[in-house]
C-alpha cells in the first residue's frame, strides 16, 4: 500500500487530520529511509518533515523530488515546529502511537499542545494492522534475509568443534554478517550444555565439549526487514535418551505449527493444538515463551502468539511469522528449533533453510 493511501486509511479510521510518527521503525516503513533525528506530520493533504540541521543535505536529496515540506530546526525544538505548523493549519487534534513513543516526549507533546487548545489523541499500534500483510517488496527482502541468515547457519555448523568458546562461535557469526554486509537483527545467541536452559543466554567463555549440545539462534538485516532462525545441534554421542526425547517432541510441535499456519487460522487453535502435544509428552509447563511471532521490520511485530487460549487473531495471507517452539529443563539443556515462514492461502511457506 502507497503511504498517501496508508495515511489516508488512518484518517478515515481514527476520524483525525493530524498525524505524528517520530520512531525509527515507522519512519522506514513510510519513507524507506532510515536516519535518526527526524519527524513526519502529516496534516490533511499536507506532509512535513522535520529534521536537524545535522541530516538536512540528506534528507533534502532524498527527498527533493517529493511533496513533502522540509522544515529544519536549527535552534527551536522538533515540538515547537510541530506546534507552529499545527497552529497554522488550524488542526485541533494530534494522533500519536503510545506504542512508538517515549514518555518523556509525550509528556512534553500534552503539556505544549494542551497549551495551545490542540488535543492529543493516543491510539497503540496505528500502523500494526497495515504492516502486519506484507507487499511483494517485503516479501523479496524477508527472503533475502532468510536465505543469508541459513548460508551463515549452515558455514557456522561446519566449524563448530570442542574446544571452541560460545563467544567465539559468536564473534564468528558477526564476522560472517559483516563479510555478507548485514547487521545483526539481534544480539546473537549462542548457548552451550547447560546454558542452552537459557532461552535468552548471554554469549560467554564457557568451552563446547565432546559430547555437548548447542544452541544457536542467529538473524540479520536485510534492506531493513529481519530474519530469525534457531538449531540446536548435538556434539559427539549424546543424541540419545531425554536428549532424543525432547529434541523429537519439539521437531514434532515445530513441523505442526508450520502445517497449521494458513489464511485464516485463529491463532488460539494453534496454541492448544501445541498445549495438547507438549502435555501428552509429558513436558507440561515447560515451553516458557510464545511458539511464534510476527517478524517484518521488527523482530518482534504482530501477530503475536501470547499463550492466551482466546486469542482468536486470525492469521492472514502474506503475514511473515518466525515459529520458535522451545522445551527448557533447568540447569540441564534446552532445545529450540526456529523457522521464518510465509503464510499462504493453503499452506505457508518456509524461508529459513539451514540443515538440522
């Protein structure tokens, strides 16, 4: 969906003519751009953007062919501008996402404009229910993505060997970001024997042993959208008793949720199929985290899985979730298995490919 239509759908939703967006990700989504230090108000008809002197010869190249007003702040504050352009059009209402701002600006933003007889009107998640279907755009970069994410998994399988630390396994995974020109889309998570109980361990100095088990949940950047993938490997001989048990439950939960995930399948009928698995495994209460998670710009986006049984979000063609099934026996092992998957009409597909 073109922004000016996006915009367009707001208004018409929240009956306003005055909106703000002064995060990161919401500016990317509606600019494709990604500098810090800058605003975007839209009133009626008219777009303003308003920057810092620091990022003003980008921004006006970027956007010179555009519509957009560009209005530079030199000395005043980015909530003075905002205020005069607001006065000037005589908007009496502000629309801003309690979701993607920080108190201190929205206490400031109530003070200044309740000053000057303009109402703020806080709405959560304005544009989740737009971003949440993915153009074809999106789709090709969350491929991308996918595909440099599992090449990494797969070179970092290959090198992995006793005697090797969770850190340096982990530095390696950055420098194989950096050889691909990615960033990290999160802080890599490298967890070896016990820590892997862990779901969100902090890489450390522990070394992998013969005979170990390790976790590796990497993903990266790609033209600003994300990828997440997670494997657990074995080490040696291991591959045997609770460690095949639970390894086989959570491959069977993982490949279920993947056969599931379909247009217009009510997420709460996903999290008690997977209640009715893990409880006849006998592993009841130990999946502590949500099964899956939308992934988009954030690595965390709607849909959400929380693990309320009546949550009857309905999954939608073109959604991108990252299923993450997880089983975590404390101070022993953990094992999760992760995918990023594209839903489909009848089926999803998957995009993550590193071997198992």
């Amino acid at each position: 969906m073109h922004a000016k239509k996006i915009i367009y759908s707001i208004f018409k939703k929240y009956k306003v003519t005055s909106i703000l967006f002064t995060n990161k990700n919401e500016l990317f989504y509606l600019t494709k751009t990604q500098f810090l230090e800058f605003w975007l108000l839209f009133i009626n008809k008219h777009k303003y953007i308003i920057c810092s002197k620091i990022i003003e010869n980008q921004i006006k190249k970027t956007f010179n062919n555009s519509d957009i007003n560009i209005v530079i702040s030199k000395y005043r504050s980015f909530l003075d501008i905002t205020t005069e352009i607001l006065k000037k059009h005589k908007s009496d209402t502000l629309l801003v996402d309690l979701k993607y701002i920080n108190a201190d600006c929205l206490i400031a933003i109530d003070k200044k404009l309740n000053n000057n007889r303009i109402n703020v009107k806080k709405e959560i998640g304005i544009l989740d229910n737009i971003r949440i279907i993915k153009t074809k755009d999106e789709i090709n970069n969350l491929k991308r993505s996918s595909l440099i994410i599992s090449n990494i998994c797969n070179t970092i399988r290959k090198y992995i060997k006793p005697g090797l630390t969770e850190l340096d396994i982990h530095y390696t995974v950055l420098e194989l970001l950096a050889r691909n020109r990615v960033k990290e889309s999160f802080t890599p998570i490298i967890a070896s024997g016990e820590n892997s109980a862990n779901p969100h361990h902090i890489s450390s100095n522990r070394k992998i042993k013969n005979n170990d088990i390790l976790l590796i949940d990497i993903g990266c950047i790609y033209n600003g959208y994300c990828s997440d993938l997670t494997r657990t490997y074995f080490l040696g001989n291991i591959y045997d008793g609770e460690y095949k048990k639970v390894f086989e439950t959570i491959k069977k939960v993982h490949l279920n949720i993947i056969k599931m995930i379909k247009d217009c399948v009510k997420i709460s009928y996903i999290n008690k199929i997977v209640n009715k698995i893990i409880n006849k495994s006998g592993y009841k209460n130990m999946i502590i985290h949500s099964v899956a998670h939308g992934i988009g710009i954030e690595i965390h986006e709607a849909p959400y899985f929380n693990k309320n049984y009546n949550n009857c979000t309905e999954l939608k063609k073109y959604m991108t979730i990252a299923v993450e099934p997880g089983i975590y026996i404390n101070d022993k092992f953990g094992i999760r298995i992760e995918d990023t998957v594209l839903v489909k009409k009848k089926k999803s597909e998957i995009l993550t490919s590193a071997t198992y």
